[in-house]
C-alpha cells in the first residue's frame, strides 16, 4: 500500500492523510450526506469539490485529491482572489438550489467555507474541501461568514476599514448578490462571528477527544468576540460599501 501523508487544512475533522490520488478520512456521523452531496456535485459538473470514492478496507470515506495548497492561517487576500472565492461559492449553491438535499431550504451551505477550507491552484481558490458541516440552509449562513473570513479582520495589522469594506462588496459583486442579500451581508457576518465564539465554548466542557487544548479553545473565543466587536463597531462603513 503507498504511503500515508497526513494532511492539514481543516480543522474539524483529525486523521486525514493522502493515499497517492486519494484522500482518506475517518467516517462521521455526517459521511452518509457528504457522500450523497459530493455525488449530487459531481453529476451537476461542480469541479470545485472532491468526488467520493467510497470506503477503504480500514473503513475510510476516500475521496479524490485536489492537487494545490490549503492556507494554514487566514491572511491578507487579493481582490482577484476574494472574487475568485465569491464565484465559487455561488457555483457551489448554484448547483445544489432546489436539489433534494436542500430540503425546504434555499441550498445546501458549506457552514465553513474560509481560506482554511479552500484550495488554491496558482493563487486561485479553486475547490472546497471539509464538507463535514454541509447542512441545508440560506446562502447568507455561507456568504456572511465568507465575507468575514476573506475581508474582514480586527488584527492591529489589517487593512484599513475602508480597504475591507471594498471587499466585502467585491465578495458581494462575484456572488452576484442581490438587494436584499447585500442588505442582509453585516448581520449574516455578526451572526457567524457570534456563533463561532459559543461554538468554541462549547467545546471547552464538550466529552470525548477535544480539537484544541483549554488554551487554544479560549483564545478562538476571545479571537471570534474581537472580530464580532470589530465589525459591530463598523457596521455603517460596511453596509455604505454594499449599497
């Protein structure tokens, strides 16, 4: 058998490695609907997603390699690069609207499509991987979290407000959001940021084997409620750059 290389990128989902062309993951409770999605984005000619290849004899989900890197930390992003990321997530809603999986909802939402969930070729987000959090759901849930992960940042070293505010509406644009999307953008952001920090939270007393030591998890709550208050602090100059 080749040789295992563990591969990081994702955060929620530990043992995966590369097999030669494939990629093996430990089965969760949500392979089943990844599988059906990955199968659904395939036959809808979607290329920004891994195909699913069915299990191993150790009882892996394998899954297609995309060739390219995956950032191990949010940074500074283009404009081209931030467009490229908008239009690949509406491809990736696009091709589950109205599908089964959806259900009474809009789309199927990826729920973590930020840098650390994307692969790049030759400096362009190509593909999103680590669909373990896929669910149905509104494209704003998707596109709100994008817009912060991509755009907006309460680092000392950030961007100028006005410089992340232009690029949240780039997002916007490659999206081809509408008027009310865009009017829904900001709260879609403060909503995400809110959510991760109690997600975060609750991990610290969560059962069995943790994704963090106590200090890491403290430090990506105290992270999300910095960006929370960032963007709450300068909600008019982002909604001015959507309008």
């Amino acid at each position: 058998m080749e040789n295992e290389v563990p591969l990081t990128g994702g955060r929620i989902t530990p043992g995966v490695v590369r097999v030669g062309s494939t990629v093996r993951r430990p089965v969760t409770q949500a392979s089943p609907f990844v599988a059906e999605l990955l199968g659904h984005l395939g036959r809808q000619g979607f290329t920004g997603a891994p195909r699913h290849l069915g299990l191993d004899v150790a009882g892996r989900d394998v899954l297609s390699y995309l060739p390219g890197w995956v950032p191990a930390r949010f940074q500074r992003w283009t404009d081209p690069q931030v467009a490229a990321a908008g239009a690949l997530l509406r491809a990736f809603h696009d091709a589950t609207r109205g599908c089964r999986l959806a259900g009474r909802h809009p789309v199927v939402c990826h729920h973590d499509p930020g840098p650390n969930n994307t692969v790049f070729s030759d400096a362009v987000p190509v593909a999103f991987i680590d669909f373990d959090t896929a669910a149905p759901g509104d494209p704003l849930e998707d596109l709100g979290y994008m817009a912060w992960t991509w755009c907006v940042s309460s680092k000392a070293d950030a961007r100028p407000v006005r410089a992340q505010a232009a690029q949240v509406r780039i997002l916007a644009d490659a999206y081809d959001s509408d008027a009310t999307t865009r009017r829904g953008i900001v709260d879609a952001m403060l909503e995400r940021q809110a959510r991760n920090a109690r997600w975060w939270r609750g991990r610290l007393d969560a059962p069995g084997p943790q994704l963090a030591d106590r200090g890491q998890i403290l430090a990506r709550v105290a992270w999300s409620e910095r960006e929370h208050a960032h963007t709450e602090a300068h909600r008019d100059a982002f909604a001015a750059a959507l309008r």
